[in-house]
C-alpha cells in the first residue's frame, strides 16, 4: 500500500432510459430538486451525496450504477488497485473543471470509480 486513501464513495452514477421520469422519481426519494439539469446529466447533491442520472449510460456505457470513490491521487489509486489485480475499464481522463475520474474492474467483473477533484 502507498498510503492513498479514499474518501468515500460520494458519487454514484445511475443510468436511466426516461431522464425526465428519473428525474422526477429521484427529486421525490430526495427530497432537493436537481443541482445540474442538463440534456446528458442530471446532479442531485443530497447531503453530501452526489447522485447521477445518465441517459441511456452515457459515454460511459454504464449498464447498471457506479460508486465513484473520491481520492486524493488518481494514478496512485490506479496503480495500487492494478497491482492488486483489478483491470483498467476507463482510462483516467478530465471530465470537466478539472475533475479527473477512471473506472477499473475488479476480480469478478464489478465496476469500481475512481474520482479525484483538483
């Protein structure tokens, strides 16, 4: 271990088919309206929890929900999962602001997202 840490999965990524059927459903379970209401994302911040509606999975490809665990070192994150045997699913790539994420999959094809704000 190199000492990185996380700092918890904050981020949770859904795809939706309806966005604006999701939307509804997810502003009623959370009580807040939307944060970021866009055509290709919607962004619900619900104490502290960062909840993602993706249409039809995005770029992503999302097939079912992705915790992204926010981390202080991307690439220090990355090399430690790798060498522990999980396979690099998305490249770390800049979302936008800054914002650094990458997926990985573990040993039994599981989804694992990694999320680093500058």
């Amino acid at each position: 271990m190199t000492g990185s840490s996380t700092h918890g999965g904050k981020t949770v990524l859904h795809p939706v088919s309806d966005l604006a059927a999701a939307k509804a459903v997810y502003a009623a379970l959370l009580g807040v309206p939307p944060q970021t209401d866009s055509s290709y994302y919607v962004g619900f911040d619900a104490a502290g929890q960062q909840i993602g509606l993706v249409p039809a999975g995005g770029p992503q490809g999302l097939t079912s929900p992705v915790t992204y665990w926010h981390v202080p070192d991307i690439e220090a994150k990355l090399a430690e999962l790798t060498a522990a045997g999980a396979t690099v699913q998305q490249a770390t790539h800049d979302v936008g602001g800054g914002r650094l994420v990458a997926t990985v999959t573990d040993l039994d094809g599981n989804v694992l997202g990694l999320l680093q704000d500058s």
